[in-house]
C-alpha cells in the first residue's frame, strides 16, 4: 500500500450511497503521461467486495459513467467496487482534429504504428498496469472481476474478456463495436493505430476472437437498442452472431425496441 500511496494521487472524494466515489491520479509507464480514473467503493461489508469495470466510449473520460451512470446505489447494495478508467492517454501527445480518433478514442489497442505506437498502449494499460495500482485500493477485495462498456467500450470489453477468459467472471456491453474491422468507426482507428495489413487487426476484433475462442469464454450479455443512430452502420451484430455456435448458451443478445443506449460527452 505505500508504494501504492507513492504512485497515486487521490484527486477527488464524494460520499455515495454510503460509498464512497474517488478519483486518482497517476503517471502511466505503460502511456508515458499521466492518467485518471475513477474508482467507486461500495459502504464497507465484513464480506469480500468484488470488481467491475466499465469501459466507456467515444470522446468520453472516466467522469462520464461516475457521474451518469447512476449505478453507486446498486453497487453498494451488491457490494460491488467499479473502476472507470479514461478512454486514450491525454496531454500534448498525438492527437486529431476528428472526433473519432486520438485522444479520447483509444480503442483500447495496442497501437503498432507512429505517432501513437509510444503512448496509445491502452490494452497493456488495462491488463497489466492498472490492475496492480487498484487491486490495493479495494478493502477485502475478493479477486473475483467482471468487465463491461458502451458503444467502442463496449469492443473494449469483449476484446480484454475474450483475450482474458480465465480472468472475467462475465462480460457485458451495451451498443457495442462488434465488428470493427468492417465498420466506418473500426477502419478508421485499426487503420491509424495499427496499419493497413487487415489481418493484424484480427486480434483487436471481437467477432475474430470469438471465432478463434469458440465457446472457452465467459458468459456475455450484449444488449443494443434499435432507436440508436449509429445501430445500421456501426454497431450492426450480424457477423458476430454468426460465429455464436448454435451449442453456445453463454452469448445473449438483445435488441431493445425503440430505445437509445448513448451516455453523452
């Protein structure tokens, strides 16, 4: 916990459902800049506190889902900890003047190409760094976790679980980026962060990797309103589910008639 203590900086505090909802600060080894995320702990429990994190998508930061998702009451009642990492590395790095690429939309990738390749290392960032920081920061934590997100958190959730299936315990995504390497959003980031040999980008795709996995995964939730504007182009499931096996009854999907899943920049 010192070390711990010594490579964080607690920058917000709020009480919540008798929980509490922070906010840290640190310097990423793996992004080479200084990163935030929010992390909500549910009102103390003598029994062991398990994990969720949430993946927010395009143009968001870790405040989005902290302070729109209305989620503290019920994660304190189920004494469950959330933690809401932000979505790229931040700062005077490189960026673009589209919303939809660079800071603010990392796809949480491994970048292999310039000018992202030395900081837009977000996959390495969520698997392999983060955890060490917030683990410690969990009272009685039980080690058990679960990931979700929305929209290009939505991908990222499918791609950390399905690349991690001993890990997650379930994955959930509400209008997730199924296929990216088919949709306008996806070529536009895999062809920026990781080249134009289409078949690096099988690795960052969740309809690739669950192909590949084939029912060794987690139970996945994936639920997707038909109101969405970006439903046709972007978000479409069609491709995804035909790699679902028919023997496979850990994938649901569901379509919500009439219903928008966006939380707003």
């Amino acid at each position: 916990m010192e070390e711990n203590e010594m490579r964080i900086e607690r920058i917000e505090q709020h009480q919540a459902f008798g929980g509490q909802q922070l906010k840290y600060r640190h310097h990423s080894d793996s992004l080479h800049c200084s990163m935030t995320f929010s992390l909500y702990l549910p009102k103390p429990s003598a029994s062991p506190t398990s994990l969720i994190w949430w993946l927010s998508g395009l143009t968001c930061t870790d405040d989005n889902f902290s302070q729109k998702g209305a989620f503290q009451k019920y994660a304190s009642q189920e004494n469950v900890a959330f933690l809401i990492p932000d979505t790229s590395p931040r700062g005077e790095l490189p960026d673009d003047e589209a919303w939809d690429l660079g800071q603010g939309a990392g796809f949480y990738v491994n970048a292999t190409c310039e000018p992202w390749k030395q900081n837009y290392q977000m996959y390495d960032y969520l698997v392999n760094e983060l955890p060490g920081i917030v683990y410690d920061l969990i009272p009685n934590y039980s080690g058990k976790e679960s990931i979700m997100g929305h929209s290009m958190g939505g991908h990222g959730a499918l791609i950390v679980g399905l690349k991690q299936p001993e890990r997650f315990s379930a994955i959930s995504a509400f209008a997730p980026i199924l296929n990216p390497s088919n949709v306008p959003w996806g070529k536009k980031a895999f062809t920026a962060y990781l080249g134009t040999d289409e078949t690096t980008w099988k690795t960052w795709d969740a309809t690739e990797l669950l192909q590949k996995v084939g029912e060794i995964h987690p139970p996945i939730l994936l639920t997707q309103g038909t109101a969405d504007p970006f439903y046709a182009v972007q978000l479409n499931e069609t491709a995804f589910l035909a790699n679902v096996k028919d023997t496979d009854e850990q994938v649901r999907y569901e379509k919500k008639k009439g219903m928008t899943i966006v939380i707003s920049p």
